[in-house]
C-alpha cells in the first residue's frame, strides 16, 4: 500500500492503495464517486471515461501510481447542478436509455467540445469512436454533441 495525494474535481484527496489499483476502483471504492462506472475493465467501451489534465482516459486501465500530479475530472466534477451544456443538450434530447454509458459518453464529448467548440460529424465520430452504447443511442449522442456546441 502507499499513499496518493490526487487531484480530484478541483479537490485534493489523500488514498491509501495499492500502486497497481486502477483510478476506477480508487474513484469508486475510496473516494465514493460512483458516476464514473465499470464496463469492460480493459479500456475498450468507454464507460470509464474521465479527464486527466483535461483529455479523456479510460480509468480502468490507469494506475492510480500514473496519476501523481495530474488533475482528474469525473462526471461528477463536470458541473455542480448538471448545468453543463452537454448534460442540458443529453436532457433535451433525451439521449439515456438504460444510461449506463452516459458518464463516459458525456466526459468524451466533453473533452471534443473543449479542443473543437463546433465540430462536424465526422470529428464527433472520430471522438467518439470506442465509447459503446448497448442501447444504440449514437443518433441522439450526435444530435446533442452538435445542440451543445452551438
């Protein structure tokens, strides 16, 4: 075990874990920031989506040993009310169905929308290539992805 200092939505947190746990579990378990969720646990669906320094990571993959000195945001750092364009545009066009990859779709459209304020469909794809939604949401993802970059 070693102790981590980490810089969690604009808030520094000390955890007490092992150097291989995955920022997942230390967001989930320890730190009790349950949006962020567990899909696949090999970086491959997307739902583990948080911002380190400001670019999305699957933090099922990262080590909480990688994060040392770096900033992350969770959904739940993302806005203090949902008042995020992008949880406003999700609202409007009723994106979740089962919502279970929403946080991470949301954070990867976030980190688009903060390097590319008006993307085309094309760049949405490419940025939004790996996040998986079992309930084949994509239209209405793109839909709001284009209504918060106006």
């Amino acid at each position: 075990m070693a102790t981590y200092s980490i810089k969690i939505n604009n808030e520094t947190r000390q955890v007490d874990v092992d150097p291989d746990t995955p920022l997942l579990w230390v967001l989930r378990d320890n730190l009790n920031l349950v949006g962020t969720k567990y899909g696949c646990g090999i970086a491959q669906c997307g739902a583990c989506t948080v911002h380190m320094n400001g670019d999305p990571i699957r933090s099922c993959s990262v080590p909480i040993s990688r994060i040392d000195g770096a900033s992350i945001t969770t959904i739940e750092g993302l806005s203090e009310n949902t008042s995020h364009p992008l949880q406003k545009a999700w609202q409007e066009h009723d994106v979740p169905q089962c919502g279970y990859c929403q946080a991470g779709q949301i954070m990867s459209a976030a980190a688009l929308l903060k390097s590319n304020a008006s993307p085309s469909d094309e760049e949405i794809d490419k940025a939004m290539h790996g996040n998986i939604c079992r309930c084949a949401s994509y239209t209405k993802i793109k839909a709001a992805i284009k209504s918060a970059s106006k």
